[in-house]
C-alpha cells in the first residue's frame, strides 16, 4: 500500500523505520518528519501525516505526536478560516 504519493513510501517502508527508531531510542517521539528523516526523503504536501500516524499507531508503536495540522491550527486561530 503506498502512503506517501509525493515520495512512493508504502506502509511496510513506514513501519520498518518507525521499528528501527524505536529500537534505536525508545522513548524518543515517533513523528512523521522523524520516520521519513530516517527514510531519507522530505515531507512535501504532507497530506500522508496523518495516515503515518494511524499505521504506527495501530501497530503498537509509540506515536506521541498530538498536534494539529496546520488547517486545524488556522481554524483555532481564525474561526472564519473555513468559511
């Protein structure tokens, strides 16, 4: 399954290098920038974020990334951002 169009990253590659980082240094935060760091690409739309966290979430793995998008952050800075 490819998650990342802008890169052709597939679930397996997310789910090797988020393993590999944990094992690495548990307890560091496993964020999306961080997997695809390891991954030596570049976030670019970043629409895929979102899924990256469900697939490390759902596998067991420590995600501990809770912040917003940047759409949702604009809505709670501007009410009339969707409008």
């Amino acid at each position: 399954m490819i998650v990342c169009s802008c890169n052709i990253l597939t679930k397996a590659q997310v789910l090797a290098a988020a393993e590999t980082l944990q094992r690495e240094q548990p307890g560091r935060p496993l964020t999306p920038a961080r997997i695809y760091r390891a991954l030596q690409v570049r976030a670019q739309c970043t629409v895929c974020f979102v899924l990256v966290r469900r697939i490390v979430m759902e596998s067991g793995l420590d995600v501990t990334c809770p912040e917003p998008l940047g759409s949702g952050a604009e809505a709670e800075r501007d009410p009339s951002f969707f409008d």
